[in-house]
C-alpha cells in the first residue's frame, strides 16, 4: 500500500473513537457550540444507521428531518422511505424517477414519517475541515460500523 495514503487512513482511527465517544444528540437539539465541518452520524440507540458529510453541518443535520426538504436534501430519509414503500430500485427515466415517488401520497407519506423518524434519531458529530480526510472518514466510519444506508454508488 502507497505510505501516503496507508499513513491517512491509520490517522482516521483517532476521529473514529471520539465520534463514537460523543454523547448523541438529535438534530432538532444540537448543541450552540458545534464545528461547522465534519461528518456526522445518525443512529438509533446502538444501531449506526447512516454516515454523512458537509461544511455546514448544523443546517445539514437540520435539513434531513425538515418536513419540506426534498430527495436532493433528505436523502437518508428518502432512502428510508423507499425501503418502506418497497419502490428500492432507481429508475432513470420519468416514470419511477425520484421527482416522480415525490408526487405519490404513499410515499410522500413514507418519507414524511422517516425525516420525523430521522429527527428523533441520535446524531453524533466530529470536526474535520480537510475534504480529502472528510470524505475518506465518511468511508471509514461507514465501512467500520457497517451502516446499512450508506452505499456510495454513482448516480
């Protein structure tokens, strides 16, 4: 393995056990003193459901459990709602597009309970400014506890 990047990845361990260390919160009652870059993870109880990432981590976390945000803002929760509806396969025309699930009064009504469920949730947060280390911790903490809503396919 390339020292460099065998050298990143063994620093990512550190991060790693302080975001697990954290106490949870939940979205709707973060903390007034927060980093503003990192990853996040949301769980429920001691089942880490899904890991993300951002610069603006506060209006993210936030973002996920609003009940007006849309597929391109709520993902976790849209994915949530699919795997309730059983509407899991991506389609890449119209009909069964993301846009389109949106329209349906089922899944509206699906995604609407997984972003209240999503609010409710347990979120821990670590800084981390470098984009380079961001994402690859997303990867770590992903691939470490096995979270079941994080896939990292292209779309």
């Amino acid at each position: 393995m390339n020292d460099k990047f065998h050298n990143i990845i063994e620093s990512l361990e550190p991060s790693f056990q302080r975001l697990l260390q954290m106490k949870a919160v939940t979205a709707k009652s973060l903390p007034k003193i927060m980093p503003s870059s990192g990853i996040y993870l949301f769980s429920e109880g001691y089942k880490h459901l899904y890991v993300g990432r951002s610069n603006r981590l506060r209006q993210r976390l936030q973002e996920h459990c609003r009940p007006s945000a849309n597929h391109n803002t709520a993902p976790f929760g849209f994915r949530l709602a699919r795997e309730a509806t059983g509407c899991t396969l991506a389609s890449y025309t119209e009909e069964g597009s993301r846009e389109d699930l949106e329209k349906d009064p089922n899944f509206k009504a699906e995604f609407v309970k997984a972003k209240e469920r999503i609010g409710k949730m347990g979120v821990r947060v670590i800084e981390e400014t470098d984009a380079l280390r961001q994402a690859l911790l997303e990867m770590y903490v992903s691939i470490c506890l096995a979270t079941p809503h994080n896939d990292f396919d292209n779309h």
